[in-house]
C-alpha cells in the first residue's frame, strides 16, 4: 500500500508520535537521554599486543586466517581491501564467510587477476560483471571489486578455503546476509560506462554461499535502485530489505521483493519519511539558523514510507539524484548512512524485539557519529495498519566515545560491536542494551579502519578486518564474560 502524504500525516497525528512532538513533554521515549561516556566494559581493559597488530582484552587471542595478495584455491590472489562480512553455517560444522573487496576500477594490482591481469581467463570474465573494456588510461581490466568466501573451522581455528565468489564489480563496500543464505554485496560507485568502464555501477548484487569453490555469475539488482550503496538488512519475518546511502547528505531505503528468494526477480523501492516533518534532517548538524539538534537521544519517531514509483522518482538513477528528488518529496536526511544489521540487544532478547540498527558515519553535532534503530510495526502487514518507529540510539560527542562508526553487527550476547572508521587509532567498540560504549579491540598495527565484523553462527569466533592492511583476523575468548 502506498501512503499518500495527506494520509500519513493525519495518521501520524492520530499516532501522537510526530516528530515536532518530541520536542515536548508528550515526546516517547525509548532510551536513556543522557549523552553515552566510554564505560568499562564487560571484558576488562585491552591489553598491548606484543606482535603490535591487534589490541584485545586479556584472555582474548587473534589469528590473522586471510592476507591480501595470497594465492587461493581457485588459483586467484586474495584481493585488497577486505571490507564488510557475515558468517553463514556451512556443513560439518563448518563456518562460511562472505567478505566484500572495496577496490576501485583501475586498481589492478589490487585485483584477484594479478596486476597484468594474466590470471583472468575467458571463462571467469563471462562470469564477471564488467570484464572492463580494455581500453583507455589504467589498463581497462575488469573491475576488481568482487567478494570472496572463507570456509572455516572454528574448532580448529583454521582457515580451510577461500575463493573468489563474484567479480567484476567496484568498490564493495558493506552489504548484508539474508534468511535464505545470501548476501547481498553493495557497490559504493555511481561509475557510468567510461573508457574504464564498460557498464555503469551503483548495484546490488546477491551471492549465494557455497563451500565449494564457485565464481557466481553477477546479476545486478536493479530494482534497489542506483545510487552510493553501503549496506543492508532483511526481516526475515517480510523479506523486506532495507539500505543505507553513503553521502552525507543520503536517505533510509527499503525494498519490497517480489520473491524474497530471488530479488532480482524485481520489487518495489521506497524510501523513508518522517510522519510529522516532511524532508526532516536527521544529522543534527548546526543548522545555519542557529537551531542545532532537531532530534534528542531516545526519542521516538513515527515514520511512512514513500515509493518511488509514485513519486516519479526513477530507481535505476542515470545521474544519481535519488536522495535529492526523494528529499524534495519529503524523504528524511541522513549523514552518511553505513552499517547495518538485523537484530536484537540483550541477551536472550525475544524475536518481537528484533530490529534494524544502522550506523551514520558523521552524524550528530560533534560530527563523530549517529546510531539507529528502527523497529518495523508488529502488524502483519506493517505497512497498512502501522507505522514504523525510528529512535536515536547513541549520538557520540566525542572520539573517545565513537569516533565515526561504520560497519556494525549485533554479537550473540546481545551488545552491538562498531567498526570505527575515524582519525588515527582505529578501535571496535561495543555498546550495550542502554547505549553505553566500551572499547572491544585496537588496531595497533595502522590507522586502517577496521571492517566487517561479524561472529561465526556457534559464537566462538569474532572476525574482523584490518582493511589497508589486506588483513582478515579470528577473535577468541571469553566471550561468556558479557
């Protein structure tokens, strides 16, 4: 159903949940106001790593399992820039990981290909997205994003097998898993055909997770629109997936498949609006007027969405002016959308809690970070008979706090773990039911972000990664300890 702009705001009002509302004593409340300090923590101070790579808490060990550059089973180099994953159960108990390369086209020598190119044979290209054109400045290879598949055994903590699983993309920045054992994979490019280029990009693509070596063949998924893509995440109760958009000035998207099984069989876009203001910007950026922050840490908003489609908004942007046409129509602002994951904090939450946290990099006044959670109506049929609710989870203040969070995932005790994408030293940091933060994990090694952290589904083993680095890591330890 399509809300029209007459109907969600008499319907909001109704709700009581308006976003001028807030403002007031009326306003719901969701989380503690209070602005989040750096706790303790759970696990202890971190302790200084001898081998100067990765700082952990005592009892926690890491184990690099994947460097940029090695060969791998498919006879492939492993690309650089491993970015966002997730772990997926693969058979004999073994674990799956989906891992994205956020290389850009003319990097070569970042490729699995080799720097010449001479380990891409005409069977993998006719797999590949864009085998390039062979032409022009920079070679003309085939683009060298892509993702790649780990097989691992976390009881022996040994990495078993790692291949390449898609190709011909660019820049692979985040993406997210899906209930029927995908992941989607998402280009951070609005690249049109150039003499670099043989197509244009800004897609979404789906890989299926296998533990035998398998290049998918790349289908992009148009109907999720074009535009700077980051991340995703399914409720696995609708099928629905929701995106993030890395610009600054970016919007909140859900997509309505068709089939969820197969998403490129079409659907429909839509994007995300609060119910009682109209083109609201969320970054809480010092207005020019003076107003500052428009929205406070636990409060609450009604929202609608509105499709695409019906706006006259085009998914498939030639020129990438989505977020300014749907912003034009109402959509909310938001700074710098990036991770995302599906899921519940506390542990031993019920499913009914389950909903989408999403970070935006830059948000907040300080600049320095915003975190989101927004919990899709319990209805059936969430977008007929409810609206949906988004709150302000964390704003940080400080660097100390969260500096610049980028890539997310809710851990099996219940607590979110951040990727921080900042200035010098590069940190994970947890935060719990309440929104108090705590530093997890320190990259000693660089002031590389850090990237794609996940847990492998028995919950025994953390894995992350040291992007510039071209360095994939296992966590253990004593996660009972949350």
């Amino acid at each position: 159903m399509t809300i029209s702009r007459r109907h969600f705001i008499a319907r909001s009002t109704a709700f009581g949940l308006g976003f001028a509302g807030l403002q007031t004593a009326f306003a719901q409340r969701v989380f503690a106001s209070s602005s989040p300090k750096l706790a303790a923590g759970p696990f202890g101070p971190l302790v200084p790593d001898p081998n100067g790579v990765f700082d952990l808490p005592e009892g926690f060990t890491y184990k690099v399992i994947s460097r940029a550059g090695e060969t791998m089973v498919d006879g492939l180099l492993c690309p650089a820039r491993p970015d966002a994953m997730a772990a997926f159960p693969g058979p004999d108990g073994l674990t799956l990981i989906v891992c994205n390369h956020e290389v850009s086209g003319g990097a070569q020598a970042e490729s699995a290909f080799g720097p010449t190119g001479h380990r891409l044979t005409f069977e993998i290209a006719s797999r590949l997205y864009d085998p390039g054109t062979g032409d022009g400045a920079g070679g003309g290879g085939a683009m060298p994003g892509g993702t790649t598949t780990l097989v691992y055994d976390t009881k022996k903590q040994k990495l078993v097998r790692q291949f390449l699983s898609l190709g011909g993309t660019e820049r692979n920045c985040a993406g997210g898993s899906t209930p029927h054992g995908t992941w989607i994979t998402c280009e951070e490019s609005v690249s049109r055909a150039d003499q670099l280029h043989a197509k244009d990009h800004g897609y979404c693509f789906e890989v299926p997770v296998t533990a035998e070596p398998r290049l998918n063949r790349a289908v992009p998924i148009k109907a999720m629109g074009r535009f700077n893509h980051e991340a995703t995440a399914t409720d696995p109760a609708t099928g629905i997936v929701y995106l993030t958009e890395d610009r600054p000035d970016g919007l909140l998207y859900r997509y309505l498949p068709v089939n969820p099984a197969d998403l490129a069989a079409g659907g429909k876009l839509q994007v995300l609006m609060i119910a009682d203001a109209p083109a609201a910007d969320t970054r809480n950026w010092e207005a020019p007027n003076g107003a500052g922050k428009t929205i406070n840490q636990g409060d609450a908003l009604s929202v609608t969405w509105l499709d695409l489609a019906d706006a006259g908004i085009e998914a498939d942007s030639p020129n990438d002016t989505i977020r300014f046409e749907g912003f034009e129509k109402g959509a909310a602002r938001f700074a710098r959308g990036e991770g995302m994951w599906w899921g519940s904090l506390g542990k031993g939450a019920a499913k009914a809690d389950e909903a989408v946290y999403f970070a935006c990099t830059n948000g907040g006044p300080a600049k320095k970070g915003q975190l989101w959670k927004l919990t899709p109506a319990p209805s059936a049929e969430p977008h007929e008979s409810q609206l949906d609710t988004l709150a302000l989870f964390v704003e940080s203040e400080s660097s100390a706090v969260i500096d610049n969070a980028d890539n997310i995932t809710v851990a099996p005790f219940g607590h979110l773990i951040v990727c921080e994408d900042g200035s010098g030293e590069q940190r994970l940091v947890g935060v719990d039911p309440n929104g108090n933060a705590y530093e997890f994990a320190r990259n000693a090694l660089s002031e590389s972000e850090l990237a794609g952290a996940c847990f492998s589904p028995d919950g025994t083993t953390l894995f992350v990664n040291i992007q510039h680095n071209g360095l994939t890591l296992a966590v253990t330890g004593p996660w009972e300890k949350a």
